[in-house]
C-alpha cells in the first residue's frame, strides 16, 4: 500500500518554488561552473547559505511559542561562533526539506522523518543531536493518537469513518507513525478516514478538542499535556528530533558545533550569560541534548519501507 493522498501531492509540489521555502534567506553562491556552491561538501573552506558572518537556522514552528522556544539556543550559538545567527521559519515541512536541498539553511532542528526525506533527496546534512526535557530522559518523544475527552472512541479502530486531524504530510509524529498505527489497526489512512490537515501540533490538539473540524486525530506529547479538552488513546515512541547541520561548512565549524550542540545543557547556556535561559519557559522545553547519528533514524527510514509511503522516495 503506498500513503498518498492529495494532500501529500500538493505540499511536495509546494516545495518545488524555491521562494516559500524560507522567507528572506539568501540563496547560495555558486561555483563557476555555475553549480551551487553548496554542493561542494566536505571543503576545507567550506560554504554557508549566507555568507561567512552568518548561520540560518531552519525550522518549522510547531506551536506559536516556537521562535521563543530556539531563541536562547540560537543566542548561545552566535556567541560561541561570533557569527550572527538567523532565525527562519519554513512555510512547512516540504518548504524546510527544499530548503535544505538549495544549501539555504546551516542548521536545523528537523523532525526524524523530515531529515530522512531531505537526506533521501540529497540534502547534504548530518545530525548533531536530539533535545530531551528532562533529566534522565533517553531522546525521543510520543505520537499521541487523541480525542476530545467526552468522545466514545477507545482505540486507533474506533477512527474508522471519522474526521482524523493529522499536523503536515511530512510530519514524523504528526502523520508518518500515525498512518503507520492505524494501518496497524485496520484502518486505510487513505480510505477509512476523512485527512485534515492542521499544520501545527497545537493546531491538530485544538481541532480535536473543539470536535468540529477533526473528530479524532495526532500530535507530539508536549501539545497533547497541555489541553484538557482531549485524551490519549494511543500513543507510539518516536525518535528523538534532531538538530543537523550542513556537511557544507567549514571543517574547524562543523567540529565547533559538534562539540557546541552534542551534549549542551540548560545551565551551560545559563553560565555562558545568555538572556531567557533562566527561565520556566526554556527549562520546560529544554533541559540538554543527547548525540545521535543517522543510524538513529533507522526506525524511520523501516516505517517508511514499510508503508511505501511517496514522502520517504529520494
């Protein structure tokens, strides 16, 4: 079976526009031969998507809280490089894996099935590592399959003929592990359901609440925890997302942010004087990060065998 709904087609055709993938970021230089610059990985000297003064960093915001959530992050990051580091949002996930593939990014925080796409499609990226929130914690984080807190649904069957909120066709929590649960229980994702899109975890988590536009749906553990409009019925550990950067760069700066971004904590951030580290907010979203490397991603790249899904093809 091979997940492609219409919706699917239309955000992967989106991406092809180089101009939506990040508002306001240069695109790279290019070589003479005419060949972006980017493609040249591994060089001494290397190449940014900017220039050498500056690091893009790529993500899609998951919640409205998202920019808030990477400032101090992007603030530590700037001070130990000396470069100046820019904050920008992809109109989606498709837009972030286009943008990626251009050289327009330098670092990212992708989710695990967005930088297998990228990586699939020739992006030349590797991950860093994966942000926990708490101590102890191991990278990762839930798939919650929800409904709203009065409904009679128990289970992933019990989606059957209903309005299911997904958050983005290339979404890994919010629709890869989903469709590949309710495949597991019985049910199409193509044809036993009717797809809604909400683009945004907390979007999805507000839809199912509400029981209008989704009657039941998916999104990340983070967004499910803080709506008391809907309860869990299912839930699947998904690899931890992972914060990568371009194998563009420099060689001295890709080691400087390997040793920078592999095993960071909130209180390293806090010492190094950076404003909005010390706070409740931060420490809710960030308490360290954990190595990972591509074969982490494995799990994904089995799900996505599994259900021939058109978003994992290179």
């Amino acid at each position: 079976m091979k997940l492609r709904p219409a919706r699917i087609a239309a955000a992967l055709a989106g991406a092809t526009m180089l101009t939506v993938a990040l508002v306001g970021c240069s695109s790279p230089a290019s070589t003479d031969s005419g060949e972006p610059a980017a493609a040249a990985s591994g060089s001494p000297d290397g190449t940014f998507a900017v220039d050498e003064n500056t690091l893009v960093f790529g993500v899609v915001p998951d919640s409205v809280d998202t920019e808030t959530n990477y400032q101090p992050l992007m603030d530590y990051v700037a001070k130990k490089t000396g470069k100046s580091v820019e904050y920008h949002e992809s109109t989606d996930y498709a837009a972030l894996i286009e943008a990626a593939i251009a050289g327009q990014i330098d670092v990212a925080s992708f989710s695990g099935f967005t930088y297998v796409t990228a990586a699939n499609n020739g992006a030349a990226l590797t991950p860093i590592s994966s942000i926990i929130t708490k101590e102890g914690q191991e990278p990762g984080y839930y798939s919650q399959a929800i409904v709203p807190t009065g409904s009679e649904i128990t289970s992933l069957d019990g989606f059957a003929g209903k309005k299911v909120c997904f958050v983005d066709p290339s979404s890994t929590s919010g629709y890869l592990f989903p469709s590949y649960k309710l495949m597991e229980a019985g049910v199409d994702p193509e044809t036993d359901i009717t797809p809604v899109f909400a683009g945004k975890h907390d979007v999805s988590v507000t839809k199912v609440g509400e029981g209008v536009e989704c009657e039941a749906g998916f999104a990340e553990d983070s967004e499910v925890a803080q709506s008391d409009m809907v309860k869990v019925v299912d839930e699947t550990m998904v690899p931890g997302a992972p914060i990568v950067m371009s194998t563009t760069l420099p060689d001295d700066l890709r080691t400087q942010l390997d040793e920078l971004l592999s095993e960071l904590t909130t209180d390293q951030i806090v010492e190094a004087g950076i404003e909005g580290a010390d706070s409740d907010g931060f420490r809710s979203v960030f308490y360290a990060t954990t190595p990972v490397d591509d074969a982490y991603y494995d799990t994904i790249r089995d799900i996505c065998e599994k259900t021939n899904a058109t978003q994992c093809q290179g």
